[in-house]
C-alpha cells in the first residue's frame, strides 16, 4: 500500500496576484527575503516562481496579529 503525502498548495505569482491581492513587487520582495517558501522552476532566474500557499497564508496571519 502507498503512503499518503501531502502535497503543498503552490500558486504562480499571477494566481497569488489574483487569490490574494498582493502585487507582484511585494511578492518578489517576501520570496527574495526568505520570508515566505517557494521553488523556482527552470533554470536561473529566469526560472518560474511558485509560492508555497500555506506558508504566505502563515505570514500574512502573522503579520496582522
């Protein structure tokens, strides 16, 4: 039998534009701080930004508590 994972919610910045509000510079600026988790698809920085969803939602709880 397969052990169930959980996979995380990842959201393109466009979709995270979108769900959340935020626009793409203060994306950029909470990916490259470290305060949130993503992963870079492709090679360089040309490569595509995922945002972990859960991870964003747990900043943006804390930063307005």
């Amino acid at each position: 039998m397969l052990k169930q994972i959980d996979v995380p919610v990842m959201w393109s910045l466009k979709q995270t534009e979108t769900k959340t509000g935020l626009k793409r510079p203060t994306l950029i600026h909470l990916v490259k701080s470290g305060k949130i988790k993503y992963i870079r698809l492709g090679a360089g920085q040309r490569g595509k930004i995922l945002i972990n969803a859960q991870s964003l939602c747990d900043y943006l709880q804390g930063a307005t508590e």
